[in-house]
C-alpha cells in the first residue's frame, strides 16, 4: 500500500492508553514470549516513490540497532529508560533484516535506479546506504520511527552525506494491529523520505 492510500489514525490521550501495557510490563507479561506467537506482521515498502532519475547500483547493508531492537519482537517504551514488547505478536524477520529488505524494495520501486541489493549478491556498487535503528516501537507519543541514514561511496568509504529521518503517527491503541499500521505508515514515511534524499 502506497503512502497515498494510508491515513494515520488521531491522537487520543498516548500516555493514557498506554497505561495498561506499562502495567503488563510491571506484571513481567511482555518480556519475554511463551511459545511460538499467533500473530506474526510484516511491513511493506512504499510504492510511490517521486526520485530523480539515475543509474547508480546502491547496497543496502544490514541495519544496526541496540539489541533491545535486534529481533523479530515488536517494542514499545513504556518509559524512556525501559523497553518492553507486544504480547503474542511479532515481525516476520529480525526488525533490521526486515527494514533491509523493504528498504530495498523501496530503492526498486523507485525506477530510479539501476539496482539495488544486498551485501553477497555480486553487484559492482556505486554507493551504500547504511542505516542506524534508533528507534522502531511504540511510546507515549505514538508509533516512532527513528533512523541515521549515511550515504558513503563505496570505492573509498567516504560519507557523501548524512541525515537523521525520524517519523512519529499517532495510534490509539497498544493493540498489536493498530500498532503495526501506524509503525508502517511512519517507516512508508521515511524510506520514502531517504530515497528521495539519497538518489537526488
């Protein structure tokens, strides 16, 4: 779904509704997960995409991230110096490999490019697009996505330039299908955002 056919939901009161999942953290019910989850989510990439025209072939190496963030569980900040994670529900991949290859998708489905991949695919590159995860997950203001985006050349490591995305869509709920909507709409928000920077 493009960013045109998405509609973020209003804000009602973030720090309210998401008492209950602090009170689910203090009962210790989200920090860890029993078993394998029932509901399991993906994101996808944002299909328009309005980038300049060009033929470079761009690598999307791995994101990093803290580890809190490094898995296929879906986090929320019940405080600022606490992390915790939606019950039942998890991601399809570890969040960085699955931002990767949407990220990817992304820079395809631009047109504006000659390729994009990933590391061990064989392409001789033009530029990477290396990314920093510093926050994906639900908080008292609403869904945040959190990235610093560098574009280096790839022939002599030097950052051609770099920028901090950071997209914030309010969500009424700590359900886990609101929660992954609104996550979506923000990521949609700043990979396209990032591709339209990189590829200027």
């Amino acid at each position: 779904m493009g960013l045109s056919q998405r509609k973020a939901r209003s804000a009602g009161g973030a720090a309210a509704w998401l008492a209950p999942l602090v009170a689910l953290v203090l009962a210790g019910c989200t920090t860890l997960i029993a078993g394998t989850p029932s509901n399991i989510y993906d994101l996808s990439a944002p299909g328009d995409i309005q980038a300049p025209r060009g033929g470079l072939q761009v690598l999307v190496p791995e994101p990093t991230t803290v580890r809190a963030l490094d898995t296929e569980r879906i986090a929320a900040r019940p405080s600022a110096s606490q992390y915790a994670y939606l019950p039942d529900a998890v991601w399809s991949d570890r969040l960085p490999r699955l931002l990767q290859a949407r990220m990817v998708e992304t820079l395809q489905n631009s047109g504006r490019i000659r390729a994009a991949a990933v590391p061990g695919q064989g392409l001789l590159i033009d530029y990477q697009l290396v990314m920093d995860v510093r926050a994906f997950e639900l908080t008292d203001e609403g869904a945040v996505v959190d990235l610093a985006v560098r574009v280096m050349d790839d022939r002599n490591g030097r950052v051609v330039r770099s920028q901090v995305f950071r997209e914030v869509v309010p969500v009424e709920s700590t359900r886990a299908p609101e929660v992954v909507q609104a996550l979506d709409y923000a990521m949609d928000k700043a990979f396209a955002g990032i591709a339209n920077w990189a590829l200027r």
